[in-house]
C-alpha cells in the first residue's frame, strides 16, 4: 500500500509508488504488466478502501475543505468541491462550496425527491437547481458542514448520487418521452435502471458515510440484476472484491451509457461509451438490443491526441444476453483501458486504436460468444417535446423548456416557485431531458388549467412557438463561476449569444431560421458542442473555437472552424457564414447539413472574399469561381488600394487561416499600424 506522498503537481506517480503499485495489481486478464507509470488517481482509488478514506475522516474535521485526494474520491459519491470564482481574491482562501449531483437514470424525478432538492437548494445551496445534459439535477454552493445533512435528504427522497461522477458509470441516459401506449419506451426505461443498477457501485462506503450505515432503499432492484452482477462470464468479475465488477481501481476513467429506442435520439446515442437501442418485434414484444460502442467528446485545445468521436455500431444481442454484454463491454475498458494518462482513458480511443473487430472480438471474448449482426434502424431524430402532449393513458405530459439549464427565481419569471407549486399540489412526477428540458407527466387533463394557471402567475411561458427556436434547441453548461475547468463563460453568456445571432438572421433576412446552437467554456464537451450546427468552445476569456457542421439530430460531428473568435467579432465572423448559407443552400437544407454538405474551406474561401455591402449571389459566385479580383458594383464606389500581388497572397492566406474577411483583417492591420505610428511620431 502507499503512503499519502502523491506528488499532486504531476499527474503521475513517483517511481517508488509505482514499485509499490505493481505487484498489487489485481486486474483480470490486464494485458500490459503495470510497471508503467499509472497515473495518481489509480492510487488513490486503490488506498480509498473501496471509497471510504479519506473521505470519511476528513468529513469529521471542521474545515472548509477537503484535501485533493479525499476530493478524488468524493466525485464517486456525487459531490465536486468547487469555489465561487467570482469571489477569489489574490491571497486569500478560496470560497469553498460543493456541487452535488443526482443519479437519476432516464431522467426520473419523484415528487419527493424534487421537492427535496429544491428546498435543499434553498437551504443549503445556492437557490437554484441546475438541470444537467445527463438527466440529472445538480445543486451548487453546498458548504462542507451541510454536505452529510444534504446527501442523507436526497437518499432518504428515494433519490441518489453515488456514482454521480467519478470512474464508474454514470447517470444512464434514456428517452424522456413519457409514452405509455409504446412498449419499446418502457423497455428503453425498464433496462436504463436495471443497467444503472448493475453497475452501481456496490462499496458500503456511501451509507456509512453519508448515512451512518443506515441502509436506505431506494428501490429494490430486479432479481436479475442482482444475479447478472454475481455472474462471473470469462473473467467480468473480479473474485474476492467488494466491487465484483469494478474491483479497487474501479474504471479508469469515466462510462457513460444511454439506451434509446428506434429513431429517438434526445439521448445523442452517438456521444456515449456504449448505446444500446431497443429491438422488438411486431408485436411490440422486446427481442434484443443494437449496440453502439466508442462515442466521446472531451478534448483539450492543441492536443491532436484527444478528440471528440462517434460511437461505432458494434452488433446485436438478445434481451436475455444484455447484462452480460454489457458487462463483457464495463470488463473490457475496465482491463484494456489506460490507466497512465487519463486524458487517453476513455473507451473511445481503445475503439479508435483497436479499430471495431478488435474491440468486438475482445468483448466477445469476456461475452463468450459471438455478436450477431446490427439490425437497421430508421433514421434518428432529434425532438424536444415541449407543451402539452397526450401519453397514451389517457393522461397528459407538460414538457417545459429549462433556459441556459438553470430553474431559479428571476424578477416577475418564477420557474422555480412555480414547478414547486405544480409538485406540491398535484404530486407529480417528471423527466429530465437531456437537452436541459423537464416533461411533468402523468398529469390529469381535469388538472391542466390548474397547472396552466400556476405557470401563468410566475410568467412561465410553455407555449414552444412563444419561444424562439434558437433558445429552445439551443445547450450552454454551467461553467464560471462554478465549474473549475472552465476557460471562460458558457451558461450565463448564452442568452447574448442568441439574441445577437437572431438579429443577424433577421438582418440578413433569414428570420425564420434556426439551428441547434451549443456554448461550452472549456473544450471538455459538457453540452455536447461537437454535436451541435453551431457551437462555441471556449479557448480564452470571451474567446471561443467556432464549430460548424453538426446535424439537426446529433447524428454527426461538427468540424473546427476558426480556434479564436472574440465575442467583440461574433457578427463579423458569422455574417459571411449566414449570407454563403443564405445563398447556396439546398431546398430545406439546415445550416449545419449546409456547412457539412461545402465543407469549412470552402465556407472559408467564401468569407475571405466576402464584402458586407454586397451580400448577394454575386459573392457566392466570387468564392465559387475563386476570383477574388473581380469587380463589383458596390466595390467601383469605395476607394481601392493595389498591392503586389505576393503580398496579396500572403494576405489572403492570413486572412482564410483567421477566417476573416480580407478587408476586415487589411482594415485591422492597418489601424493598428497607423495607431502606433501615430503614438511614435506624437511630440
Ligand atoms: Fe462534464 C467535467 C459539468 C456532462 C465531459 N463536467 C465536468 C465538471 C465536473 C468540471 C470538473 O471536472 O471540475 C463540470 C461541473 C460544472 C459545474 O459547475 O457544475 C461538468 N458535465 C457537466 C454538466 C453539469 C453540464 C451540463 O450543462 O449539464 C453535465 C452533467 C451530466 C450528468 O448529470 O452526469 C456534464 N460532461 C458532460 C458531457 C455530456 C454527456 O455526458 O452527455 C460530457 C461529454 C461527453 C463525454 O463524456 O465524452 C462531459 N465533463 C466532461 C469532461 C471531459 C471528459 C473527457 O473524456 O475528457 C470533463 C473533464 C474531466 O472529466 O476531466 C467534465
Ligand atoms: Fe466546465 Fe468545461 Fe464542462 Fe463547461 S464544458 S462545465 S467549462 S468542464
């Protein structure tokens, strides 16, 4: 075992950890001998014992934080230890305060849990609650002291948040369409908990910490799951382990599932590590699964090794195979995954590296037997469900958009208030979407106007045409102040954002227009920007990496487009953009599917030669025909200055890199030049 000496400022332990380390290492079928350098969070899981220390201890002591290796562990109960970083100041300690986060597979709230955590978010937190692209509540601004007091409500609510974060499974993603009358959407929320239930760590560590031992159930899970956990195929478990499944070094990094159902893809199934999409048969009985396999969108800026992947379709299997499957998969990122660097832990770069026949055949491997062929599916689409629907049952669904991912008081707007109101009154259930929308269901249609007029008297406009679609579609994760990965704004730059873009669209006479806009504030990829028709990933203070090119569905990446847009430039850049997709877009072509079907160096060459004042067909023709000389109208009446023409071509080569007009970038270039010659001739 170790002592506590990880040295905290490398990510790797020191040769002497690692001497320690090897011969422990207690991994089945693990392929590399781990004499390598592991990196340092293999240890700390490896001394926590099974997620206890130093959590527990630390929880007992009266500070205001905890150590970095007791916050290593503390993600595994749900729980980041953030600062507010609109409060630092330069020597002084940091504004402590804790994010706790749900685990609620499919998006499933409880009445009792909502109102639980909306009172504890009043209480202890920071009066809002936050509603996460994984189908999951978060509340921010927890102090240390009410840490105990706020996990035990959630548990004792029927909710949880084991597993909420760290390397294991996370939040199981499904459809939050509440339909009853269509048996694959219960398969799809039937498997989404069994599955979140097989993999849910099984460490006693959480009750006694959090709830001194009290074993609270919340739920009983399915006698099969239980026995597909102690199934030991060809070495998925892990022999003599409180965690059969994970063992002690748990997974090297982060697994995300989502289960879906034919042509449902609110759940982006192509970002996740594993997809698996409901078959059934004519009678709407459940035969089996399609597995996808791969998906991944962390990244670093200027890291080339990491990138944002698609998940591969990996095969079938029959519905009685599935935990098997599924664990033969955990089983195989589990021993085959890195544990060195963790930015190249994720089961999309096995998948990449591998290629799918490797990686199939060693799941077939753990699985026993062979996969049989993906079946077809129809096409995926993406739909969000707001206002009033029928479920099937004769009852009636409410979905209500979420703006920026954020429920809280705002002026005479009182979301807040008036989902604790409906909750309160009616009792009711709902499911979180994971485009940061919540669907209350179940609903009596005697108690729609009840519900209509609770909405009405906090100024909650559920009416999806009131609502600008760019607003609706659109994602931003939390970033500052809380998030401390994050490079710039994300959630609270967003509404800006839009209503610049809108005025563009209108300006330029696409008013009806929109597309599914995602902002991040780091390249991590919490809002899933890399899927989006138009995303900003922030790469410096208000500075973001523009991508273009993702489908209306989520069904295929977008490609960087410029690494640094100032949000001062946002109109400079994108006019061109809308004005090249104004002009040569295809009949019901979306702007993403537009940006996708020219590629960016065309969308490049075209902004280049662009001209404001003359934003006609005339400059789609410049672009096409690559003649950045010709003449037009607008430009005979404005003065013109030649240049040599080696000279011009090494503007215009700086000017597509920046993807920048070149009267835009000659302009700068230029007022910059005057400006300082101006301050270096001034007496
Ligand atoms: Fe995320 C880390 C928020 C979904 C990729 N994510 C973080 C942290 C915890 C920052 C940190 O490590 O200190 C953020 C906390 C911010 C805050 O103040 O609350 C954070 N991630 C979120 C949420 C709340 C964003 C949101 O707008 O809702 C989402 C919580 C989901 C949930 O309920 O479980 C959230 N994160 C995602 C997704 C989307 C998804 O899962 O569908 C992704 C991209 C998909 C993927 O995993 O590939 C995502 N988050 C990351 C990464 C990059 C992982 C990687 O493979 O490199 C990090 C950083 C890390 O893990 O080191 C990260
Ligand atoms: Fe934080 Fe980056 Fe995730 Fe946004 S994308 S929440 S800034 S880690």
């Amino acid at each position: 075992m170790y002592d506590r000496d990880i040295d905290h400022n490398s990510d790797r332990f020191t040769d002497t950890q690692i001497q320690r380390y090897s011969p422990e290492v207690p991994m089945v079928k693990t392929p590399i001998p781990p004499a390598t350098k592991l990196s340092k969070v293999e240890g700390v899981k490896e001394r926590s014992n099974y997620l206890r220390e130093p959590v527990a201890t630390e929880l007992l002591e009266d500070t205001s934080s905890f150590t970095e290796e007791a916050t290593q562990i503390l993600k595994f109960h749900g729980s980041y230890q953030q600062d507010n970083r609109d409060n630092r100041v330069k020597g002084q300690e940091k504004d402590y305060q804790f994010m706790l986060r749900t685990r609620s597979p499919g998006g499933f709230i409880p009445p009792q849990l909502y109102l639980t955590l909306d009172q504890l978010s009043q209480e202890y937190g920071n009066q809002t609650l936050r509603a996460t692209t994984r189908q999951g509540f978060q509340v921010h601004g927890i102090l240390k002291k009410n840490l105990k007091t706020t996990i035990a409500s959630i548990v004792k609510s029927m909710g949880s948040t084991l597993g909420g974060c760290g390397d294991v499974n996370r939040n199981v993603m499904a459809p939050p369409a509440p339909y009853k009358n269509r048996p694959e959407y219960d398969y799809a929320w039937k498997y989404a908990n069994n599955i979140a239930d097989l993999l849910r760590p099984q460490t006693g560590a959480y009750y006694e910490i959090w709830l001194d031992g009290e074993k609270v159930i919340s739920g009983e899970e399915a006698p099969e799951v239980k026995a597909a956990r102690l199934h030991d195929g060809n070495g998925t478990n892990i022999a003599g382990k409180e965690e059969p499944i994970y063992g002690d070094h748990y997974m090297p990094r982060k697994f995300k599932i989502a289960v879906t159902v034919p042509g449902d893809n609110s759940v982006d199934l192509y970002s996740q590590d594993v997809s698996l999409v409901v078959i059934t048969d004519n009678q709407g009985e459940l035969e089996g699964f399609n597995i996808l396999a791969g998906g991944g969108l962390g990244r670093t800026h200027n890291k080339e090794e990491t990138f944002a992947r698609l998940a591969d379709p990996i095969g079938y299997v029959d519905k009685d195979d599935i935990y098997d499957l599924v664990k033969a998969i955990v089983a195989t990122q589990r021993d085959y995954g890195d544990r060195v660097s963790r930015r190249h832990a994720r089961m999309k770069y096995l998948l990449e590296e591998w290629g799918v026949d490797k990686f199939r055949a060693t799941v077939e491997d753990y699985f026993g037997k062979q996969l049989t062929p993906y079946k077809p599916l129809p096409e995926f689409k993406y739909e969000d469900f707001l206002g009033w629907h029928e479920q099937g049952d004769g009852k009636l669904f409410l979905g209500i958009t979420i703006e920026n991912g954020r429920i809280k008081d705002e002026g005479t707007f009182k979301l807040k208030t008036a989902l604790r109101e409906i909750v309160q009154q009616l009792s009711l259930p709902m499911r979180l979407t994971p485009h940061q929308n919540l669907i209350v269901h179940d609903i009596d249609p005697a108690k729609r106007s009840t519900i209509q007029e609770i909405l009405d008297q906090h100024g909650v406009i559920i009416d999806p045409n009131a609502i600008d679609p760019l607003v609706r579609f659109s994602m931003a994760c939390p970033a500052l102040p809380t998030c401390g990965l994050a490079i710039t704004e994300a959630e609270r730059v967003i509404p800006s954002i839009l209503t610049r873009i809108r005025a563009l669209l209108n300006k330029l006479g696409l008013e009806q227009e929109h597309f599914v806009v995602r902002i991040t504030g780091c390249p991590n990829g919490c809002s899933r920007p890399y899927m989006a028709e138009l995303a900003f990933v922030g790469s410096g203070a208000d500075i973001y990496q523009v991508w273009l090119g993702g489908s209306p569905a989520q069904t295929r990446l977008a490609q960087a487009y410029v690494d640094k847009l100032h949000l001062n430039d946002l109109e400079v850049q994108l006019e061109p953009i809308f004005v090249y997709f104004k002009n040569g877009r295809q009949t019901g072509e979306s702007f993403g599917d537009f940006c996708s079907r020219v590629g960016n160096d065309a969308i490049r060459e075209f902004v280049v030669t662009y001209e404001p004042e003359t934003a006609t067909a005339e400059a789609i023709n410049e672009a096409d025909i690559g003649n950045d000389l010709k003449t037009t109208s607008a430009r005979k009446s404005r003065p013109r200055i030649s240049v040599r023409p080696d000279v011009y071509a090494q503007i215009k080569e700086a000017a597509t890199r920046q993807s920048k007009p070149l009267t835009e970038l000659v302009t700068e270039v230029l007022e910059a030049y005057l400006q300082t010659n101006l301050e270096a001739n001034s007496p």
